[in-house]
C-alpha cells in the first residue's frame, strides 16, 4: 500500500531539492571569480552544519532524524560541490588533455585533474561512516555513499565516452576538463551502471514497501530509493540528445562570446584529443 507520508512526501522533497540544489549550486559557480570567497565560506558554513546534523540525527531513529540526516549529507556533498566547480579543489592538472595522450597516460591525467576532490570525497564518506558505526540512524553515511558512487561513475563513464557530453552547467574556467572526455559513443559500462543503479534503487523500494507505514525506516527507504532512481535518470541523460540547460538554465548567467569562443576551442580540443578512446 503506497502511504502518502511514507512514500509519495519523501520522494517529492528528493526531487524537489536535487533540481532547486543543483541550480543554486550552478548559479554560485558560475558567477565571476570575485564571488568564489563568499561563496566557498557560505558553502562551509553550510556543510559544517552539516555534518553536525548528521551527528545530532545519528542516535534519533525517527522520521525527523531521517529527514535530518538527508538534509545534513547533502549540505556536506554540496560543500564539496562548490569546492569542486569553483576550482578550490579539484586536481593538480589544470590543463587541456594532450593531443597524443591515450592508455594509462591519458587516465593518469585525466585522474590528475579531480584527484583533490575525490581524496575528499573518499575521506568524508570514511569519516561520517566510521561516526555512524552502529548508530541508529545511518541515512547521513548511506547518502553520502550513494551520492560519491553514481559521481564517481558518471565520471568514469565520461571518461570512457557517451552518447551526449552536454554540460552547459560546467563552469567556464573548468573547460578544459571536456578534452578528456570519450568520443561520443554508447558503451557497455553505461548500460551496465545504469542497471546497477536501478536495482539498487529496486532493492531501497522494496525494503521501503515492505517497512511499518509512515515510520523512520519507511521513509529512509523512500529516500533512498528517489536518490538512486535520480542518479539512474542522470545516467540515461548521457545517453539521450539532453540539454542539462534545459532544466537548470533559470540558474545559468548569460555568457559573453570570448566564453562561447574557448568552450568551442576546447570541444575540438576533445574532439581530436580524446577520439582514441582509452
């Protein structure tokens, strides 16, 4: 029996914070450089409190403390989101990819260019899984985990290559990340993450169906369940001639033509640069 507390609420409050959170977090790093301070300190405040709420929910098995903990693991990945795409941590190499790049050469540049953020990524996952250790609620951990593997296999399957590399959200001065992207392509590891995703997300709504109406672990499930299903749709959208603008372009600043110059450069850069796939 679908409950409307239980099931229809959390999934609505998933989507409702993944699209309006990606489009503030957009619109902030695509702002001159002059703001990236303020919004760097904003962004820490905002993951400090938390990760004092996943903390504070970690002990309380109840509907607000899931509710809390959802909240406080995605103020903490968009902490890190803005670290990332305002260029404040992202990788050593900040450079286009070599025209003769390809093999391990190519991944270890490619690898090079995100490295910081994914040692943080990793870390924060460790850290709030180790304070969540038998606790009562876990929400916070499981979130962050699930958010960092469907990232990280966005990623790799970029890297590979797929059908559609639109990313009007991507900050202008991290343009040159698009010249190690795989040649536009269809490829098995897209397929098989994508399934992956969806059983997993299977497998939350299952355990969300099966769960008392409209308690704490009901609601975690539903959650859970709403995230993977969005990370899923994410996936399929790099299989399909999708605009990421067309949903998050209310957020995006109108850019100059010396902008649309360079990101058209660096397409032919990715173009010639990455067509020898790995």
């Amino acid at each position: 029996m679908v409950s409307w507390s239980g099931h229809i609420v959390p999934i609505a409050v998933t989507i409702a914070i993944w699209f309006f959170a990606t489009g503030l977090i957009a619109w902030a790093d695509n702002r001159g450089r002059e703001t990236f301070f303020t919004s760097l300190m904003i962004a820490g405040a905002v993951g400090i409190a938390g990760l004092i709420a996943i903390l504070i929910s970690a002990q309380t098995a109840s509907v607000g403390g899931v509710y809390l903990a959802f909240a406080g693991a995605l103020m903490v990945w968009a902490w890190h989101e803005v670290g990332f795409l305002t260029g404040a941590v992202a990788g050593p190499r900040r450079e286009v990819c070599p025209k003769d790049a390809r093999g391990l050469a190519r991944f270890t540049q490619a690898s090079a260019t995100v490295l910081h953020h994914e040692i943080a990524l990793a870390l924060t996952a460790l850290m709030l899984i180790s304070l969540s250790w038998n606790a009562a609620n876990q929400i916070g951990a499981t979130v962050f985990a699930l958010l960092l593997f469907m990232r990280l296999s966005t990623k790799l399957n970029m890297y590979v290559g797929v059908p559609n590399t639109s990313l009007e959200i991507l900050p202008p001065h991290l343009g040159y990340l698009k010249s190690y992207f795989g040649p536009n392509r269809l490829n098995a590891m897209l397929i098989l993450s994508t399934i992956a995703i969806v059983a997993v997300a299977a497998w939350f709504g299952a355990l969300a169906a099966a769960a008392p109406v409209g308690g704490a672990e009901m609601v975690g499930a539903s959650l859970l369940f709403a995230l993977c299903l969005l990370g899923a749709l994410e996936h399929v959208f790099l299989a399909l001639p999708f605009r990421d603008g067309a949903l998050w372009g209310w957020a995006l600043p109108r850019r100059s033509a010396a902008v649309v110059t360079t990101n058209h450069d660096q397409s032919t850069i990715k173009t010639e640069g990455s067509a020898h796939g790995l």
